[in-house]
C-alpha cells in the first residue's frame, strides 16, 4: 500500500553518470514495484554529451521542470511527487525543493555534505528550507559525508528526517539492491512522515 501522498518518484543521476546508473535502475525498479510511478531523467549536459556537471541553476530547471511533467502525465499536483536520487543529483533536488518546488519528499543517496578532503565547504545553507520529509542513505566510509557529519548537518533540517548508514563508501557498490529495497519501504511507510536514525 503505498503512502497516500506519493504518486511518483523522479530520479536524478550523480555527477559524470547518466539516467541509466545501475543504482537508479535499482531504485526505480524497487519503487515501481510498490506502485508508484518511477522516471530517471538526465541532466542536459550528459545527454549532449559533456562530461563537466551542468551548473546548478540548470540542473535545478531540469528538476523543476521534469517534476511539473510528471505529475501533469500522472494527473497529480508537484506535492504528489517525490524527488532525489544519488550524490550531485539528490542535492540538486534538495536545491530545487528549498527554492519553492512542492515535493512529496527528498530521497538522497550518498548525499556530499562537502567535497573530499574539503569539509569546511559545506553544501548545507539550505537545509533550513527543507520541510519535506527526507530520507538520506549513505555510506559508513563516505569520504563526503560521514555519518558524525550528516548527524550534525541534518538536525537543521525542519521536515521528518530518516538517516540509514550502510557499510561502503560513497559509491556504496553491491549494495544497489539493499539501497533500492530501503527507499521503496520508506516511501510506502510511515518512516517517511515520523523520521527515524539509525
């Protein structure tokens, strides 16, 4: 039974992959398996072929823009879909939900708090602004996020926040099915409303 606010999932790739990431696949394959409507988008720059990640004002368009076309195709408000995906392409999401995009609910796997070797420059100012329920998966060993760090940084955040720490490090590798199977339950469950830490 899936959770009565959430009719679809929009998916966005990390940096330097595409829409066919295995790890999306996973994911997508999981939550359509649950009943609710799955699309992995890419970015414009990977779709033309570049390797360098689009800016994120054109990244956050392309969230924005891809979410109005799922939920007009399923017939649902924005609020109706939720949004997210791995690394880059989660924080994009988190980005455009705390620019004003009404979103059922964030879904970021190996969210980088920061960039490796550089924890001071934190990706976190918009925190504050994220009143959806979130659900962050990360790695124990994520050289962008430790699971200490994402404690510390996600207590800003106003909306219902789901922490799960998986053994791996930011690319957390065979673990696509696990990682899959967690998002799926946590959008048919009541973890996404209440939050949990684990």
């Amino acid at each position: 039974m899936t959770h009565a606010g959430v009719a679809g999932l929009l998916l966005t790739p990390g940096a330097g992959a595409g829409r066919d990431q295995p790890a999306l696949v996973a994911v997508g394959e999981a939550v359509r398996e649950s009943g609710v409507a799955v699309e992995r988008i890419e970015f414009p720059g990977r779709a033309a072929g570049r390797r360098r990640p689009d800016p994120p004002e054109v990244c956050i368009d392309t969230v924005r823009t891809a979410t109005s076309g799922l939920a007009e195709r399923l017939g649902v408000p924005t609020s109706a879909i939720a949004v997210g995906g791995r690394s880059m392409g989660g924080r994009m999401c988190s980005m455009a939900v705390a620019q004003g995009l009404e979103a059922a609910a964030l879904v970021l796997i190996s969210y980088p708090l920061h960039p490796a070797r550089a924890p001071e420059r934190l990706r976190t100012q918009h925190f504050p602004a994220l009143h959806v329920p979130c659900l962050f998966i990360s790695g124990r060993k994520d050289a962008l996020a430790s699971p200490d760090e994402i404690e510390r940084e996600t207590a800003a955040i106003p909306g219902p926040v789901t922490l799960v720490f998986l053994d791996g490090d930011h690319s957390l590798r065979r673990r696509d099915a696990e990682v899959a199977e967690l998002v799926a339950e946590w959008l048919t469950d009541t973890g996404m409303r209440n939050g949990a830490r684990h």
